[in-house]
C-alpha cells in the first residue's frame, strides 16, 4: 500500500537509507523531510522530496498519511509535540528510536496517536536490515500494511504483540551488527597472531563472515547443520569449536552480553 505524503523526521544514516528505498520504490507521491543539517551530499536531488531545517517550516496544508521519526532516542521527546497536531486516526507514526516506548511516544503525542515502535539494524544501509515492529491498538491493518511497505525499503520484517519483548530484540538483531563486526575484527587479529600478513587476515576475515552469512541465509539447512557439515572428527574446525563451544565459549559470552543489553535497553526505556 503506497502513500500519497510521508514527513521523514531525521536523515541520518538510517534516514537517508530508508528515504532512498522509499523514493526508488515508489512509496509515497511526496516526501516532507526535517532535517537541521540538510539533504545529505548521498542522496540525489528528487522533485517529489522537499527539504526542511525545522517542523515549523512544514507547510499548514500538509496531510501526511505517515511521520516517521529516525532521529536518536536523546532527542525525540523534544520533537514529538511539535508534530502532535496530526495525531488523528488517518495518520500513523512510525519510531525507530532505540528504547522509546509506545507509552512514551503517546506522552507527548496525544491518546488518538496511532503509533508503531520499530527496532531495525544497520545492515537498512544496503536494503538487509531486519526490523521488528510492535503497535498501538489505534494502528489500523491499513496502517501496518504501509508500515511494511516502508520497511520494506531497508529489508525484512516482523511484528511482535508484546511490546516487553522489544527489548531482546534489540540486544539480538539491533545491536548484533556490531557484535558480528568484532567477530571479524577477532578473527583477523587472530589470524595475524597465527602468522597470516594483516591485509590479507582482514581480507579471509571479512569475506569468510560475509559467505558464511549468505550461505545461512539461502540454505534449507540449519546453523547446527551447516556447522556439522565443515567439522570434521579431528579435524582442524573441530579443534578450534572445542574452545568455541566450552563451558566459557562464544554461547556463554553471547548469553551474557545479550542480558546486558536486554538490560540497558529496559533501563533507556524507563
């Protein structure tokens, strides 16, 4: 379900990705953008996207179907209320503000808001995000429908009923990037340590992780699977999973670095 006006608030990174998936793909007929730096230098100018530095200068007659809020959680509760005079049924609010509650956002938006919380990650840079999503019981199945569209742009996406488990999800897909860089960073330094030149341990590194992934993505076969399918009885990989998976291995620092920002995420919410 296309849009006829979406407001994009914020055109950072996530922003500008979500606004050049949406331009590209069609998803509104117009755009209204509020951001105080600009048009970032990597989006190409569009006759259907106007540009502004702040809310005030968004046009009385506007009558968007959806405001989308990519701004960092720091800032949102200052700029929600100047955009609480759409908060009708007609219209949907999307926030992807990292532990803003729907709770939160009806504070300063009004009781008629009809709200959706959304965690995406930055893989939305190149259209793989995964986001998940959770709304208000105002949000009509119209509105989710072009909720979806909209997410669509950057990647996949799911919904949750209970918004208690957003807080998970973003220890495990919204923060997860980065702990899949760090495996790379680990796995290249590792691999310097064991005598491979830099360059090419970054190279193995980044293209093993990359392959990997990809081939989780498109097999019919588990992660358990495709582990089982590259550990030979004694062989190397076997080997170096008897570290991986000891009682103090990757799944228990995974377990315990999760819980952490399962924690963090509650203590930003309240």
């Amino acid at each position: 379900m296309g849009a006829g006006t979406l407001v994009l608030v914020g055109c950072g990174q996530m922003g500008s990705a979500m606004l050049r998936g949406w331009v590209s793909g069609a998803a509104a007929r117009r755009f209204a953008v509020v951001e105080p730096a600009g048009a970032p230098a990597s989006l190409a100018p569009a006759p259907e996207i106007s540009w502004h530095k702040a809310p005030a200068e968004l046009p009385d007659r506007l009558d968007p179907d959806a405001v989308v809020f990519a701004v960092k959680p720091q800032v949102i509760s200052d700029l929600l209320p100047d955009y609480r005079r759409w908060a009708r049924p007609q219209t949907l609010f999307l926030s992807i503000a990292a532990g803003k509650t729907i709770a939160g956002l009806a504070r300063h938006l009004g009781g008629a808001a009809a709200i959706v919380r959304a965690m995406p990650n930055t893989p939305a840079a190149i259209g793989r995000a995964i986001t998940v999503a959770c709304a208000n019981p105002l949000v009509t199945p119209a509105q989710r429908s072009l909720c979806e569209g909209l997410l669509a742009a950057i990647g996949e996406s799911a919904w949750v009923e209970d918004e208690s488990l957003m807080d998970a999800v973003t220890a495990v897909s919204g923060s997860g990037p980065a702990y899949v860089f760090l495996l790379i960073e680990a796995l290249a330094a590792a691999g310097v340590e064991a005598g491979l030149p830099a360059d090419l341990a970054m190279r193995l590194a980044r293209a093993t992780v990359a392959g990997a992934g990809e081939l989780a993505r498109l097999s019919p076969d588990s992660p358990a699977r495709l582990r089982e399918n590259v550990t030979s009885p004694g062989g190397t990989t076997r080997a170096a999973l008897d570290v991986l998976m000891g009682e103090r291995g990757l799944a228990a620092l995974l377990d315990r670095a999760v819980a952490a920002a399962t924690a963090r995420s509650r203590e930003l919410a309240s």
